[in-house]
C-alpha cells in the first residue's frame, strides 16, 4: 500500500495496536516525524503521520512511556477511521492487530 507522510493530520484518535520493534516500523514508513525522544509534547514522544493512497490518515505512536521504546512495544494506531489499521497492518506485512 502506498503511503505518503502529512505531518499535518489533525482529529485522529485511537483505532487499534499492534507489536513491533521500533526499527522495524522505521524500516518500513522511515524516519518517525516527531521523535523519537521529543518531549515537548505531555503523552507522546514519538509519532509517524501518514496518508495513504485511498486518502486514510494514520498515526503511528507511543503513549505515555517515559521514552521512545525501542524494544519490542504495543504500538499505537490512530486515524479518523478503523481503515487506518488495516492499511497499517497491511503495509507492515501483518495481517492482525491485538
């Protein structure tokens, strides 16, 4: 699924998690557009904004962790529809969220 990065989604929230590594998430949608270890905001340190091809927005990101976890974490999915998951999880090459 093809993707671009919108550093300006607005209006997501949580959709769905899923588990991965940090590297791995990189390895896949690059470098994260805030973080990892921006503490300038109160609950994330560490996000991916993106817009796929089918005009989904979704947001990858930490909550609440006092830094970026860079083992293997639950990730957090947001969009502004449950489509955000699926076309996360189907760009990771995963085909289920926990």
């Amino acid at each position: 699924m093809k993707f671009t990065k919108d550093s300006y989604i607005n209006g997501t929230s949580l959709k769905g998690d899923f588990y991965a590594y940090y590297h791995e998430i990189v390895e896949v949608f690059g470098e994260p557009d805030m973080g990892p270890n921006n503490f300038e905001h109160d609950k994330v340190t560490c996000e991916w904004d993106l817009q796929f091809e089918d005009g989904t927005y979704a947001t990858i990101y930490d909550w609440k962790e006092p830094e970026t976890p860079m083992g293997r974490y639950l990730w957090h999915i947001g969009g502004k529809s449950y489509e955000a998951v699926d076309r996360v999880l189907e760009t990771m090459g995963r085909s289920i969220a926990v």
